[in-house]
C-alpha cells in the first residue's frame, strides 16, 4: 500500500488559475503563486489529499515549451516560492506532483539555441529529433527537426540519446531535493520512448519512497506503460469519456463495458487515474446535457477503481468550453474570495466534498473489488468488496425514481453515506430507493461512521433533452456490443483506405487507423464506441505506438 492508492486528486492548472500573461517576456517575476496558498485549506477541506499541478516551469506561453526546467516560470514566482507552496501542502496533509513535460521543449532551451546559433558544431545537435540542416521551419531558423503535435514550437526531444536521457533524470533528482515533490505526471507519455520511460522509473526507485508516475495516454493498451517497469499509473481517458456519454444517452451499458474492456487490457492490480474534466477537455458540466446528472456521475467518479480527480472549478459546476481551437476558457482564473464559502452554500461543492470525505474513510472504495450486481440503461448497481464487507452504490440516470433489489454480504443493515437512509437486510438481500438522476452509496452499518454527515443531493437545474426509451437505447447497445467490424451493410463505417504492407512509421494518420481497426476486429467485436476513439486520434505518433500495442 501506498500514499497514491488511497488518494483523491486535486488538479491545477497555475497559469490559468492565476491569471498569469499569455507569453513570457521574461521581464519581470510575479509572486502569483501565492495566490494559490489560501486554496490548500480548500483543497484539504473538500477530501482531496493529492495535488497535481503544472506546469511550472520557465517557458514562453502555456507552459508546455519549457525553456529552463530548473526555475519555476517567472509569471508564477521563485524557486522558494515552489518551495514554500509544497512545504505548506504537505504541512496540510497533501502529496504534491509536478508535470513534467519531457517528451519536448520550447525553442528557447539552452540546448536548442545552442543548435540555432553554432548549427552541425553544436554539441547539442543530437538532442533532438531529425534535425536536417539543409530543411527549415516555420520560424525560418534554415533547418528543420522533428517536432509534437504539428507545431514547431514544441521540439521532441531524442530520448534515445543518453546525454538527453541523464539530464532528464537529473531534472527529476533536482526537483525532489529543491522542493520536495512526491511524483510526476509524464506530459505526452503514449508517444515517449519505452527504454526512456523505463529510465525515469528508476529514477523514481531511487529518489523517494513511493514517488509516483502517472502518464498521459489517450488511446492504448493501458499495461504497456503502466507496469512495474515503466509506470505507475496513466490517465484513463477512456472512462473519462463512458462517465459523461453514458448519462447524456442514458446508457449505463457503456459505463459497465469500458469497465470491463480496461480491466481485461489492464488487470484489476493497476490503478488508474480518473477523471471527468481536465485542462484539455471541456468542464463536466458543460458536457451533460442534463446538468442533473452532476450527482451521479461523480458518485461513479468517486466509486469505481482507479484514482480520482477533480479538476480546479469544477466542484463548483462553473462551465467550460473549446472555443475557436482556444483552450483558454478551460483554464480560467479564479479568485479564492469569490469560492470561499462555496462549501456550505454551492451544492455541487458540498457534494464533492462528501465524497471526499467517504473516499477517504472508505477503504472498500480504495482497494476492494470490483462486481456488477446490476445494469440497465438508466440505473445501475455495483460492490466495492473487502475483508468480507461489501460497498454497494446505485446511480439513476433517469427523471424518475428507481427500486432496486440487491444482494449484499453478511451485513445486517446499510446505511446511505449521503442522504442517511438505512435498507434492512432481508434474506440477503437489500431493497433500496434510488431518486431521479442520482445516486448512493450503501455501507455496511459495521463501517459507517458518524462523519457521514448526510448532504442534500445537487439540486441542479435540468436541460430538456430527447431520451430514447429503454427498450430502444438497450437494443442498441446489444447490437454495438456484439456486432463486429465488416466492411458490408451491418456497419456504416468502411474502410476509408486500404493498409498498406509497410512500416508503421511510414503509413499516414488514416492508414494506421485502418491498421488499428483490423487488428481489433481479430480479437473480438469492435463496438461503436471503440470506432470512435480509433476516428478521434489524429497523432501520428500515439497511432503507430497504438498499432503495435496489440498481440
């Protein structure tokens, strides 16, 4: 057991949240990370012991094209202002990880203009990936490099090369002993080197007991980075995704199939990051169609395996939306004056604050097994088993009140952590009340305890939305389910190209997704779902990793 396997996340994104310029121009240092000092007691207050916050470090605008790994970004303070920051959290019981955005950097690292200014004599001309000095850029620099995501701004490290590797790892040894921070979260980790990640992992062994590293993956097979040798733990966006779809179509067969479909590439032994929003997604609340379902979903969010977080302004409801390509309005800035008291008068807070509080005081929830014990399209039951004591939550994703008839353990009676509601054990069996578009958690009274204050469920106002009748929304899922890819009239989605027999690397964005269906359709059923997230990645690099994850 270790501190990540009983933690509730808390995530950050400091330049947004403190109103930082959008560019550095390096002029000046601005203490605002200060400002994030008052926010530790909230953090604590709402039942997260875990923050995760970045980036941090000296770049030119959204953080992510570092130009000097050692200062902390002079729009954010000093050095002992990182310092200061984390010796407080961890004064308030909370571990604290950084982003470390390794995979590339920004223009302005000594490394690269070194290469702009000394060219094929630099020693530095092996850091990066495919420089070609008879190319150029869009800066017009007269060479060109391979660079992340389309943009030039963002030059991909050589993480094969040994001297870039050593002074990565030496980066992570400088972050423990300046400020003491208890893990990483690895930016881009599905596109990152494997011997590379490996590295970093040793490094984690030595430098602190129980450092933890959490990896960015966005499609995949989770096992391949998360695993004794690499990673600790990778984010899973595909949760993320069944958690706010399946209310919005009111198909809790989703929910139960991602499930399912991680564990099964996964294993039940790896924990894995959960989320609903974050820094490169649209708030929650923006995404439900039924702001109703705020409740349920973070009681599944709280509830199922793997290690929550709650993205900065979301226990708030506020919302969030991509606008013209722009991130900004996912990031914003926020002022601690205007939430302090947000806990005692904003249900969605109050909510996630007793959740927190259960998580926390809940070991079934942290290290018990996981079972269906029911599965509908608008509800939904599961157990949470340890030590022969059963944690039984319910969800309802529908505008009317549903009865459930449950088995459980040897318990006598269960006891709503959230509204107080006690179910009778009768013949092994609980029946239980679930109201619209909500949801419970069941203890054993043996493990309730007087610090589950019953709450008042969010009283969010609701989105008129078209909802598919039951029968008609668990017809399609069976048919998704079970149907497998075939380029005939059963599935709307043919082939857009044909795989060509070439190396992975040389095959275009829509030839490795063709790949990547193909060998899916070998081990079983590709459902809609599973089409979509192949149609939704557009990395070149995640794709070809992808590829040839598969057996």
């Amino acid at each position: 057991m270790a501190w990540y396997d009983e933690a509730v996340f808390y995530h950050i994104y400091p330049l947004g949240m403190t109103g930082a310029p959008k560019i550095n121009d390096y002029s000046e240092t601005v203490h605002r990370l200060n400002l994030l000092l008052p926010w530790i007691s909230h953090i604590k207050k709402i039942g997260c012991n875990a923050l995760y916050i970045g980036p941090l470090f000296e770049s030119v605008g959204h953080g992510y094209e570092t130009t000097d790994y050692k200062k902390l970004d002079s729009r954010l303070g000093t050095n002992e202002d990182l310092r200061n920051f984390v010796e407080e959290c961890h004064n308030q019981g909370i571990r604290v990880i950084l982003d470390g955005v390794f995979n590339h950097t920004g223009g302005d690292f000594f490394a690269f203009r070194d290469i702009k200014e000394n060219r094929e004599n630099s020693a530095y001309k092996d850091w990066y990936c495919n420089v070609n000095f008879w190319g150029n850029n869009s800066y017009n620099d007269e060479f060109s490099y391979e660079n992340w995501g389309g943009y030039d701004l963002l030059v991909k490290l050589n993480q094969k090369n040994p001297a870039v590797k050593d002074y990565i790892c030496d980066v992570i040894r400088f972050w423990v002993k300046e400020f003491d921070i208890d893990g990483l979260r690895l930016d881009a980790a599905d596109v990152m080197d494997f011997d590379y990640m490996k590295a970093l992992r040793q490094v984690a062994n030595e430098v602190k007991p129980d450092f933890w590293l959490m990896g960015e993956v966005i499609h995949g097979n989770y096992s391949r980075w998360a695993n004794d040798g690499t990673l600790h733990s990778v984010t899973n966006y595909m949760l993320h995704k069944a958690l706010y779809s399946a209310h919005n179509d009111h198909n809790y067969f989703e929910v139960a199939h991602t499930i399912k479909y991680v564990s099964d590439l996964a294993g039940d032994r790896i924990k894995l990051y959960t989320f609903v929003d974050n820094h490169d997604v649209e708030r929650i609340y923006t995404k439900l169609s039924n702001k109703a379902h705020f409740a349920p979903v973070h009681i599944m969010l709280y509830t199922l395996p793997g290690i929550p977080s709650i993205y900065y302004g979301s226990e708030f409801g506020i919302e969030g939306r991509k606008e013209r390509h722009s991130d900004d309005s996912l990031r914003p800035e926020m002022k601690y004056d205007d939430y302090k008291k947000a806990i005692a008068t904003n249900p969605c807070t109050e909510l996630i604050s007793a959740l927190g509080r259960i998580r926390q005081n809940t070991s079934q929830l942290c290290y018990g097994s996981y079972k269906m014990l029911e599965l509908q399209t608008t509800h939904f039951a599961y157990e949470r088993a340890l030590d022969g004591k059963s944690v039984i939550i319910t969800v309802n994703n529908s505008d009317n009140s549903v009865t459930m008839n449950l088995p459980v353990s040897d318990a006598k009676e269960y006891t709503g952590a959230l509204s107080g509601e006690k179910a009778v054990v009768a013949d092994g069996r609980i029946q239980v009340t679930v109201g619209s578009n909500s949801g419970e958690i069941w203890l054993p009274i043996e493990i309730h305890q007087k610090s589950f204050a019953p709450v008042k469920m969010a009283k969010i106002e609701k989105a008129t939305v078209k909802v598919r009748s039951s029968e008609e929304a668990e017809s399609t899922v069976k048919k998704e389910a079970t149907a497998p890819l075939k380029a005939s009239e059963e599935k709307k989605d043919k082939p857009k190209v044909a795989v060509p027999d070439k190396p992975y690397e040389e095959m275009t964005v829509e030839e490795l997704q063709e790949a990547i269906l193909a060998k899916m359709a070998k081990n079983g059923p590709v459902t809609d779902y599973m089409l979509g997230t192949v149609r939704e990645n557009t990395h070149h690099g995640s794709l070809v990793i992808w590829v040839k994850s598969f057996n």
